[in-house]
C-alpha cells in the first residue's frame, strides 16, 4: 500500500505556469495602486483574488489582458509574463492577447442582439463567415457554459429577454467562443440572485478543467468553494498567495485571518 502511495504522488503533473507577474507597480497619475505584485497562474486551476473594496483586485485582473490601460494617466512597472512573454512588451498586440484572455465583468454585458449573434459575434470578428462553422462554434460554446438547453429553440431571441443568471453565462459562452487560454471574471456573481450563483459556480468548476480562471469575489464561501488558489489583497499589496485551504484554514498572517473572520472589510 505505501509503493502505491509514492508512485501516485510520483506520478503528479506539474502545472504549466501561464501567467507570472513580477514586482508589478502600477500608479492611477500619483496614486500607487498596485505595490510590488509578485503572483503565479497556473493552467486548469481557479485562482482567486479577495480583499476589501479599493484593494487592488480589480485592478490587477485588468492588468492581465491589458484592459487598465484604458484609464488615461497609467504606467506600470516590473514585468507579466503570459506564456513566457511579456505582455508589457511593444511587440504584444493588445487584440492577441485579449482573444487569449477573455473577461467576464461583474454585470452581465450582452449585446443588443440575438442570442445567436452574441455568440458569433467574436469569430466573425475574427473572419468566420461559413453558417455551418458559426453554427457549431454556436452550439459547443452555449453548451460549455451549460445553458444550451436553456435557449437551443431560442437563438433567435433578443438576448435581454434571458433572465440575469441566464444572461451572465451567455457571456461567458460568447468568451468561450474565440477560444481563449484564461477566463478573467470580475465578480461575476455579485448581480445574481443565489441559484444562479450556484450555477455559475458549477461552470466554473467544470470549465477550469480546459481554462485557467482568475476570479475576483468579495463572497469568502465562493472564494473556498471553487478556488484551488487564493490571494489576499490589502492595500495594493499581496498579502498572503497560497492554497484556498491553507489560506482560510491556517493563514500565516494575521491580517488574512482578520479578513476572512469579518474583522475588517
């Protein structure tokens, strides 16, 4: 029983790394947002970010496919590396990246459109024209994120007559739909009702088996429930980076305990 043991733990793959940020700084004009960020994401597994309101959170995840840099008056410093390169580089196309790295945000966001097009939309961008392809890109997209039952005999309706919860994984169907590495969510639960948080959960922990996830929740319960990994944010700063069971059950520093206790925030 003991060879057994060691040959299964032997046999344990390493995860691929597919983010690693650096002594990331990043100032708002003279606000100092971010301090110092040090994090690592891996492949196939939830990493979620807590800490209280105005922390960093958001902030970062922005970082990672660029988005905060639609905020005039940014500059970073330090580096991100995504898949070994830097996304802070001249060379990176900022389009490539975000197709790479998708992002639900905290309101469901669909567009104006049916069902069907809010889905198609991201491959016809890319140059999909073909019926038959958007069809199955469509269907296998709305399936990953578990609602094609929901809407199959719908997809001609206008996305806004979807319920919140339904609306939120439309969105996260339309990500899936130009195939990206990692799901970026920012709250994405914090608008629904719980039996759709319950079920956008359960996506979640089905979808990191393809993705790596980056989740920003101020919901604890979520944090422990669907995370593998979890980092506390205070003040712009990471506090403690570790797994969600080490950090919720044995924090090595007392201001992660006092935040996850309800003390503060």
């Amino acid at each position: 029983m003991q060879n057994k043991t060691s040959i299964l733990t032997d046999s344990v793959v390493e995860k691929e790394v597919v983010f690693e940020t650096k002594d990331l700084n990043l100032w708002y004009g003279e606000v100092h947002a971010l301090k110092n960020i040090n994090l690592t994401i891996h492949e196939k597994e939830v990493t979620a970010i807590i800490g209280p309101s105005g922390c960093g959170k958001s902030t970062y995840l922005k970082t990672l496919n660029r988005m905060v840099e639609l905020v005039p008056g940014v500059r970073t410093s330090g580096t991100i590396n995504y898949n070994g390169k830097s996304i802070l580089d001249k060379s990176m196309q900022v389009e490539e990246l975000r197709t790479r790295v998708g992002m639900v945000f905290q309101k469901p966001n669909p567009f104006p459109k049916s069902i069907y097009e809010n889905v198609a939309y991201g491959p016809k961008i890319h140059g999909i024209r073909n019926k038959l392809v958007l069809d199955e890109i469509v269907e296998k997209s709305l399936r990953g994120a578990y609602i094609w039952d929901e809407v199959k005999d719908r997809l001609h309706e206008n996305a806004y007559s979807l319920s919140g919860g339904q609306q939120q994984r439309l969105c996260i169907a339309r990500c899936l739909a130009i195939e990206p590495d990692v799901i970026l969510m920012d709250e994405p639960t914090s608008a629904l009702d719980p039996k759709s948080t319950l079920k956008v959960e359960e996506l979640i922990r089905e979808l990191k088996g393809d993705y790596a996830i980056v989740i920003v929740t101020h919901n604890m319960q979520q944090a422990a429930r669907i995370s593998d990994q979890t980092a506390f944010f205070l003040d712009g700063e990471v506090v403690e980076f570790d797994k969600t069971n080490v950090i919720f059950n044995d924090p090595s520093d007392r201001r992660t305990e006092d935040y996850i206790n309800g003390r503060f925030g």
